[in-house]
C-alpha cells in the first residue's frame, strides 16, 4: 500500500490537529496533490531552498517541516525571490510540503511534551489549554526531580539541545523547582508562566522587553534560541512519524535533515 | 533586443497603471520572473487551463490575460484544483502569467474606450472619473451619431460583439440617444448612468434587481454577455500591445487566443 | 373573524421564520399598522408602483411580495422616486406591505423545496442547512428519477418555469443524475454543490466568472433567470397561503398577481 | 413664481449648508417630493405629530423643524408608532418635513450666533471650528460687556429664554466675563470652553459627571434647557428665513409654531 | 483580625459582582495594594479631592465611592489635574479607591433594589435582566400600593431622596400604577419600561430627546437628578457593608460622607 | 533661573518630537506637574525600580528614560506589581518621570545618528524617513570607511557597545561596505535595508525567523543586544542635554545612571 498526501495529512490531523493551530498560523498544505504517492518524507525545520534541493537529491516527494512555507497569503508568485522560487522549485519537481506548527506545539505528545521529556520534568501538565479541551495547549508545565541552580538548568538544556549560545536572567545559584517550557518564541507567556508559580521559563527568541518583565516579576529565563529549542524536539518527532505509518502499513521512509543549522550563530569574539 | 517580464510590466503600467485599479481587484504579475525573457506573448480573456495549454502549444513564454488568475489570496497552493493546477503547470512549463483587469476597463484607451469606439459614440466622457484626474475611470458615456431604436441599438450591438445571446430592458422602440458603456459586470453603475443622462446602459452579467432598478428609472438596458462584451475589446487592445512594443525596439511577437468561447451558452430550446 | 395585519405576520413567522433569512436580508414588515384589517392580499413578486396599484384596483389591504420594498435602510423618503414614491402611496392608500424574500427561501416547504417538488426530484435534502437545525436553509438537493440528458432536462426547466430564455454551462449530452436547486441568485453556492456531489446547479443570474468556476469544476449550470426561478413557485406558495388561513378561520383572499412579467427579456435578434 | 421644496433646500442649503453637519446628524429633507409646491411653510422645533397636524390645519405643505424626523436609519414603517405614525400621516395630507439641526447650529448666523447676540456677547468667535473653514463651527464665545456675577447671568438668560428651571453649577457671587454658548445638549463641550478661557459654559441637558468636571475645572455652568436654550433662537431664525424668501421672489410665508412646549417641566413641589 | 484591600475586594464581589458591569464601566480597584490594611473606610458617592481630603482627615484607609476614579484608561498622569492629583495624593497618603458602579446598580440588594423599597413597590423585578441570570440587571419594575397621581408620587420622591429639583414628563393627575425605576441616567431606558407596561420611569439626567420619545409613547418621567437618585441609596448600601463586614468578624468601621451635595443646584430665580 | 517639568518638556520636543513617534508608542511625560521644579535629572535607559531609587537617592527631581513606564494604558494603578509601584513610589517622592523613545530614535541627532557617528559611517541617510519630512525616521544607512570583513566589524560593535554577546548571521570573511543601523528592535526592517543595498544590518533582538529572512536575502545581520545597542547611545545623548539646557541659561544637572545593566546575559556554560 502506497501513501498518498491525503492519507499522510490525515495521519497528521490525528496527531496533531489543526484546530490546536494559532489563528495567525498556516500549518497543513503548502503545495500539493492530495492523490500523489509519497515514497519518501524529508523532516526540516525550515522550508529553505537548501531544504527543498536536499530533498530533492534524497529523492523524497514530500518536504515536512515545522514553519510553514506560506506566512503571509499571496497575492501574486514571484518566482526569484522567497517564498516564489521555493513554491516553484517543488512545483517543477514535483515534491510537495506540509508543515505542522503551532499545532504541534500545542499537541499532546507534540514539540513542548518532548522539551518537557527531555528534561525529566515531573507532573507535568499544559501552561495554557486550547479551548478544545483534549489536553492541547501552548506550552508545558513541571517540576525537576529536585531543587537545582539556575546555572545547572542551563548547563543541562546546554547538553540536551546542543546549542552553544544560552543565555539567561537570573542570579546563577537561584534555585529552581518549577519549569515552563515552550519552544520556538514564548517570550509572551512570562507573565502566566509566573502566575503559575513557575520558576523559570526556557524558551527562545528573548527580547529585551521581556527580560525586564521577568526581572520585574522575579521570575527566571533561560533562551536556549529559537532553532536550537525545536530542532532536537522536531527531529524525534518526524522520527515517530515513521514508526506511526508503518505501524498502519505504509512503507514510507523519513528521512531527518542532518545539514541545516541554526542561521544566527554567537560570534566568537576573539 | 530581448523584452523581460520586467520590461513588459513597465510597459503595461504606462498604457493601463495599477493605480486605476479597483482596490478589490489583483491585475499586474500573477506568477513569473521579472528577468525571464519573453519572445512570444499569448493572449486570452480568461486564465483557464485550456488557455495555459494553448499558450504552451504555440511557444509563449508570457499568457497575458483580462481576469487575474489570482482573486483571493492564497493560502495554500492545491495542485489538483484551479487555481493551484493553472499555477504548478506554468511554474514548470516556465510560463508567466500577467492580468490587466479594473486597471485596462478604466484606462485611457483601455476596454471601455475601444467599445465605445465599436459603437460610434461622440462627445464620449469617463463615466465614473477616478480620483487621479487623468482620464481614467469606470465606463464611459456618449452620443449616438443619432437618434436610434433601442431594438436598431441591439442589433448593432450584436454585429459588433459577436453575440447570439442580447437581452434588453426597455420597449424595443423607445429611442435612444446617449449611452453609457461598461464592459463585464457593470450593473452596479445603472443609477449613475441614469443621473448623467444615458438613455441606456450596456454592460454584461445584468441580474434581476438591476434590471427592476432600470425598469423604475426609466433607464433601457442592454446585456451583451460578460464574454462577448470584454473579447473583441480586449483583443483589439493585444492587437496594439504587439504595435506598441515593437515601436520601442522590441520584436516580441502576440498571438491572440482565437479557441476561447464564452462558457455560458443560450440553450436552443427545441 | 376578520385577520389583522400582526394576525397574518403571526402566520408567516410559522412558515417562514425571520430567523431563516440571510443577515443582509430585511424580510417581514415593510410598511403598516398591525392592527389593520386584512380582508384580500394581493401577491407579486416584485414590490413595483404597478404591483401596488394593481393590488389597489383589486380592492386588497395588504402586497404580499417575495422581494422586500425596503432593502438599504431608509435616512429619507424621496415621494418622487423608488421606494418612496411606493411608500406614500401604500401610506395614502392604506395598504401594507410584507415580504417574504430568503426566510422563504430556505422555509421547509419554501420556495427551493417547491421548485424541487416541480422537478420531481428525490432523496431531496438541504443545500446549505442555517444552525438552527429545523430543516431549513439555502438551497435543495436531490435526485431525478433516472440520469437525463443536460439539453433534456434543460426543456424540462423551460416548461415548468415558462421561461423563454434558459442558458446553460455544460455539454448538451452530458448525463445528469443530481441536481442541486437554489431559486433567484444561487451562482455563489456553484462551489458547494459541487462538493455534494450535483451534476447540475439550477439557479438564476450567472455571471461570467461563475460560469467559468463551473467550467473548471466540472459541473453543469442551467440559468432559468431570477424571474422565472421564483415566480411560478411563489405563486404556487401564495395560493397555499390562502388554504392556511382559511384553515385556521380567517376568509381571506388571496389574489395572484397574474400581469408582472420578467423585466429583462431576450432579444429576438433577427 | 411659487417656491417648491426643491428651491427651499436650495435656499436652506446657504444658510444651514449640510456640510456643516455633525456626522451623526440627518438633517434636510426627511419626507417629500423635490418638485411639489410651498405656499406655507409651519416651523415648530421638534417634528410631534401634535406640530404636524398643526402645520395641516394652518393649510402649510412644509413642516420646517430644528430636530430631524428620522434619526436611525428605518428598515421598516410601523404606521402606528413614532416615527412611522408622523411619515405615514405626513404622506396621507402631502406634507414634507425638512430639518436644519446641527448644520444650522453650526452656521454662521444660525442658532449659536443668534443665541450669543441675545446675550450682547462681543468679540465673538466660533468654539469649535469646522475644517471647511467658513466661519462655522459648533458653539460660539466671546465677552460679555462687563463683569457680571453668575447669578445676575442666570437671571438675564432667564428673561431672554423665557425659562423658569434655571440650573447652575458654580457660586452665584462669581464674576463672569467670558461666556461660551452652545444650544441645545453641549455639555461635552466644557473642556474645550474651559480651554478657551470662559468663565462659564451656558447650555442644556447638562448631566452629572458633565457638572462634576466643571467643579473639578473651576468653570461654571447654567443649564438653561435643551428647548429653552434652543427655541427662542430657532424662531428668529425661520422668521428671518421668510424674509430671505421674499427677498429672492417668493411669496411663501412662514409660521411660527406658537403651541409647542417643554415636554420636561419643573415640578412645583408644593 | 484586620481587613485588608484584597479581603474588601472579596467581599464586595460578593455583593457587587463585577461581571455585572456595563462593558464600558470601570469599577473595583482604582488605586492601592491588595495587602495594605483597613481600618477605616470613608464612603462617597464621587471620588473627588475633597471626598479624599475628607477621607484622610477621617483617618480612613479606603475611599469607597460609587462612580470609578479612572474612567478613560491612562497614558499619563497629569498630577495637577483631575483625575491624577487625586491619584498622586492617594499615593502620597497612601489612601486606596475602590468603586462599586454599573456592577452595584445592577446586583441584587443593590442601588435600585433599594430605590425601589423606599418607594414600597412591589412585585419587583428586574427591568432589563443580564446573562448571568442571577437576579441581576439594570434598572428594577414594580407596583405602588395603590393608583396615586403623578404629582403625589413626584412629591414622595422629593421627600424620600431630599432633592429640591424635581422635573416631570407627564400630567399631574395621570394615575400611576407601575414604577421603573433607575438610579443615575436612566433615560435609554425609557423604551424598554415602556414595553414593560410601566406608567411613569424615574431616574436622573433626563435630556430633551428622552422627554420627547416619553411623551410619544404616552409614559410618565420623573427626574430626580443623578446625585439624588443615587445618594440616598448609596449611603444605605455603604451603612450596610460596615454591618456586612462585621458579621464576617472584621471591625473595621465605615463612616459616610455627609458633607458631598449635588454640583448643579437649582438657581433661586428671584 | 529654574527648569520647570514644562521647560524641560519644551525643550525635548525641540530634539525629539512627539510627532516622530511611531502610532503604538507612549513618550512624553508619564508622570508629574508641569509646574515642579527641576534642579536635577537621572537618566536611565529603563524605567525601573531599581532606576528609581537611585534618582532619588542622587536627589533628581526627575527621572529620564528611553522606555516608557505606561506601555499599555493603564484602568487601575495595583501598586504592589509593576508599574503601578513605580508609579505610586515616584508620586510619594515628589519625582517626576518622563520617556524620549522612538521620537528619539528617530530624532536628527538622536539614537540612531549617535549610532551611526560611533561606527564612523559617511554617506549617511535615514533609512526609513517619516512623513514630516524634516531628517527624521527609523534607522540610519551609510558606508564604512572602506570593505570590511563581517568578523572585523563585529568586533568592532562589540568594542563601542561594550557587550559580551554578539551574534551574527552571515560568513565570518563576507566584506561589508554598506550598513543599516536600528538601535533597539529592529529586525522587520531586514527587507528595507536589503532592498536599500545595505550589505549588514546591525540591531537588536534579532529572532529566527529574521535570521532566515536575512539568509534568504542574503544580507548579513549582527545582533548587538537591545541593551547594548541603545545604552551607550543613549548615555551620549543625555549628557548633551544637560549641554543643551546650560546654553539656554538652566543650571540643571544630568547625571547618568551607571548602575544599570543588560537583564539578559549571556550564560558562561562552562
């Protein structure tokens, strides 16, 4: 039995629904036929070019990536410039992309359910529930094993997340018990982070203003980066996603983009 | 010298700018390279499958169109279905896809001029001026040569516009001396046609309401179809375009899209 | 016992709820004092100055009509022009007028369901249900008794509507099974009946970028005219409405509306 | 040469031009054909059916009023209920209404300039100017002769208003040398009067949290009455309208409405 | 055991239920620190400085009023001016301000419940129920003991809320049986008691239009004046916390503000 | 002679006027009299707390920021949580606060020019120009003295601004000739400074998706930190001040919060 992107879609829906998306989000089809066959998937982050020609060369016909391709509607395809010459480049070869995004944030056993995992987090339960009120919802909330220093939190995402630019707010030796984790930028959900009694918030894409509300609330962070908080999550994910399609009987292979990297790097300084 | 996408749009914009444009409409670039290079322009009212195919066969690299391929913004590009199949066979065969809709009606020179010229008006006016002040605007007014039977005037219609299927509002002797002109859909203008003294309006897609609203006026009607009131308009324009760019140096060749029929036919009877 | 005006719109609500009708609609009381006595209603399907006076002559207290008088919401009344000059005179007169237009439209035993019942189709169900789940809503769908030429069923239309004038998307011998019916201005639900499975959408006023959606989906369209779609079946629902008072006590009459006729009619041509 | 309502709004509209209007306002013609014939004009300053039978029995064809008749757009006529009630019987005796209200307030020798004449203001200048920058604007202020304690003002707008329920905010002893006054409901004006350096504010319908500002301000107040502060000034108004009539040709005369009264009395208490 | 700001604001969402405000209403905290301590609470109907200067020199931890501090929502605070030198001297002082408004005239035992006892209706209901359906709503509805005139009732209102300017709507003889009764502006109101079968609506703040629409529908008006109308029944509310309060074994005390009256005064005339 | 609060208003809207502000920002003064006097000003890059307390502690009248303290329009004044604390605490101790944010930014002489200046830029235009048309607007463009590789000006950045960390987007040895400058947030202008030849944009709070945007374009990006990037600047800019107001005769003294610190750092990891 060969999969097709309809039956792939609906495979998605069941773990990750689109109802749980964010109404400002566009996950699901980017661009494809519902009725064509699906060999072989490729798992990246992003829709890069690099992401589409490395898919192409895997010889997969369907790019699955956490960001969408499509943010903004559009109004006209300018095929030399992003996101136009991505859409036509997959329109010539043929390969489609999917994408599943704050609805797998927001799905059980999706992105911040495998954050919360990796760091052993206990009684864990959703920072903020979607209305549908099936155990979705942005964000994760738990508890470590034990009091540990905000300087060994990071050291452990330091390790699980493989990133080498961490940086936080915070007294180093302040003792955490109570974590809120949300992937990719949840700078947002300080405020309810802290209303909900945690003591430290791990997420990405940190702004200034937000330090000074943590700061002012007394409440620590740690941004362990946008890329870094979600690849690691993405990756077991798609890798699931095999084991989910075959166990139904499908024979598709997913294949995880071992070649992309986090674009902004810390400078070395030297 | 080899006209670009780039080139043309520039050329467009002189004869019919987007700044005439009604704010709903999307006229311009709908898919395409600016720095393509375009030999053959092929021309058809409408961007329909039919009309990409007819495109392809006769060697264009540019399917030059009336209506816009893209209306509503797209949030997903659906490969199957119009119009996400109309886009994926141009982003593989190459072919760019430009409309000159509200912008080319409104222009001097544009649709709604020609018709007026099809028909003999004198003294002809902009119907509904836009605010640029430069002799753009929706429709256009003027004398019959003389006074006229409305059944003469819809006969003559007929010859000119090729159409079997002329529908009237107005006792078919009622004499007409002034007429307002609006290729498409202009229903919406018969109370202003009538405030500027049309003794008829002519324009396509006439339903029921307008045709009372006239009635209650005292205002003759003439539908002319959609199709059959924009065709001849449209390809006189593209029989010029050709003129126009070889005045500037450019040898690109326009073939007009002599296949297309409108989709709406008058049903024999028996 | 002798029905008073706030009698009969009693009766209609029970018909044809105020609560089906469309959010732009504005059925229901157009002008009148519900203690008025109601001893004939004369019924048109146009509110026109003819239809008013006809219903005068014919000595009726109240024009029943299926489009309101009133559609934008009045700031001024103008005495000279439409709706006002209707509206002084029905005030001087003391005739009322109530319109029954989409809340009949989408009633169980309504206009669609009668212009189905016409074209004796089964298995019939509704186009496009309204929350509140009582049977209503936009439009009908259902089966004819066996598959029937387009060129075939399109006679039958010209038949049981009167009409001279029928137009139709689709080839003459493609073989139709499910027929999708929606009186007056239906183009805009061509999308969805094409979902449920229609062979054929039957409706009225088709513009040009309809006939083309319908073109590039696959589906047939008949366009009988907006007239013709609603008359016979609003006459039928008129004479009904005599019966249904007559049942509940009251000896009104009701009287047809034998002389308006379709504003817009076909151009003999030759 | 007989006045029709045409020329009446012709006339009206130098003096009380419609642009003048807040945009709330629906001044001008309310009921009436543009062509029907004006011998006498009734001027009352609110449009009751008590005024228009008034205006019907003084043999007028125009019912002139301060107030408009339709103030929410209508979607239907209850002939029975107000407004309905008045249109229907407007319509029934052929009688047009036409309203100047917040254009003639606003006018240059309307309501708010006659008002500050009555109350020998000098150096007087428009409160709130309007951007067409002709002199109008909403309320007026200026000097009165000398300084005058606020009670010996209130006494004053007593006798030239004909009030008995004079309100005041502020100590009867306060000198006032600078007044601002807008008829009719003003009380949001207070700020800018304030700003503008008055040392009291006359008006009517002024509330409590209008009267708490201007304590907290340290400007005074008299509440005169909406109809007090507003009809003395109206009739000077239609009595001049007369003249202006004559002036250009026409014998129409005009009517004060001598019966009206404050429909909100002071109660004696006993 | 000592009341603090939090405990306070418990036990008026008790009584006063913010989720029966108005959507544009303000109540509950104005100013304070939900852990600061109460002693004293001073009660005025308006929070101006005077009401806090009298609240401090009370020795008083809370001012608690009727009508809200912040109205408009602030980007600034102007400490010269209302309403921030209210607010910089409540800092200062350390005084807090809690308002009860839209919320305590609606609650059940609130404002117009206990209007409506002093006026001994009965078979009171809620004149214009909320969502919440808890008993609460604006305004109240209910019966006198017996038919009694107009001027009676509008002398019984003088008594009871020890107001001299009373103004009516209405004949002094007509009998009243049915009393709505609203505190504060009630006049949007007049419609709905009408509806509900009332004879005469008292409240405060009556302007011109209102008088007017009474006098078409043919009901009654009594304007007691917003201050008065309020007074009264707020200093009982207040009275009855201290009671409230100490059945929940808190001592604090709530002392009135009996020096506050009415900014707009009737003037003497004299 | 002494600076009163206005005094230093007016002479602020001199150098950074209001009319420069971006639509959602609150500059200005965000507490304090017009009329208090200011003999001494503390100028911090936010308003916190700890800023606060060192202004009084340094005797400052006023306490002078880049971030404003009211972001969101405030409904009521908590003062346990921020801002109300800061707020109720500034009222007690007499201080005033007010906020020169993006007006600044934007300012002839402002942030971004300061910016510009320490980075040796010539050739130096606004890269995003305002409306008013006077030398303002977001950000700055200009060119280095000569091509530098992307590692040499980061390390150059990090030199002026004195930050630790340093992240960029882009090969170490791509030479950059041409830069945009936006002290701050600046990321959504990644696509102007491309589309205006920038080779480099230099900014703050830079989160993935810029960073893939910047990729895409092929611009580079160097994130300096949003504290980084704006303190020196700012410090500069608040020492001409005091500069400024000595050449207008006020003796005031401006001193510079040294005590402050970015909130966010970067973690040590080892």
């Amino acid at each position: 039995m060969v999969l097709t992107l309809k039956d792939f879609l609906n495979v998605l829906e069941t773990v990750a629904s689109a109802r749980w998306a964010e109404p400002w989000d566009n996950p699901g089809l980017q661009i494809g036929s519902p009725n064509q066959e699906i060999h072989k998937i490729f798992s990246s982050l992003d829709p890069t070019l690099k992401a589409l020609m490395s898919a192409s060369k895997a010889g997969a016909q369907l790019l699955f990536t956490h960001h969408p391709l499509i943010f903004k509607p559009l109004s006209r395809l300018q095929t030399d410039v992003f996101p136009g010459n991505i859409i036509a480049e997959a329109a010539r070869r043929g390969i489609a992309v999917v994408a599943a995004h704050t609805n797998l944030d927001a799905a059980p056993g999706g992105i911040n359910d495998i954050l919360a995992g990796l760091l052993d987090l206990t009684d864990m339960e959703v920072l903020k529930p979607v209305d549908t009120a099936d155990g979705a919802g942005l964000g994760r909330i738990g508890d470590l094993p034990g009091p540990t220093s905000l300087s060994a939190v990071a050291e452990a995402v330091r390790k699980v997340m493989g990133t080498a630019d961490i940086r936080v707010v915070g007294a180093p030796d302040l003792l955490i018990r109570r974590i809120a984790v949300v992937g990719g930028s949840g700078g947002s959900l300080v405020g309810l982070a802290y209303e909900r009694s945690a003591d430290l918030l791990l997420t990405g894409d940190i702004g200034h203003h937000v330090a000074l509300e943590a700061e002012a609330l007394g409440i620590a962070l740690i941004d362990a980066g946008h890329f870094c908080s979600e690849k690691t999550a993405f990756n077991l994910f798609a890798g699931n996603l095999e084991t989910l399609l075959r166990s139904k009987g499908w024979e598709t292979v997913v294949e995880i983009d071992e070649g992309e990297g986090d674009p902004l790097r810390i400078c070395d300084g030297g």
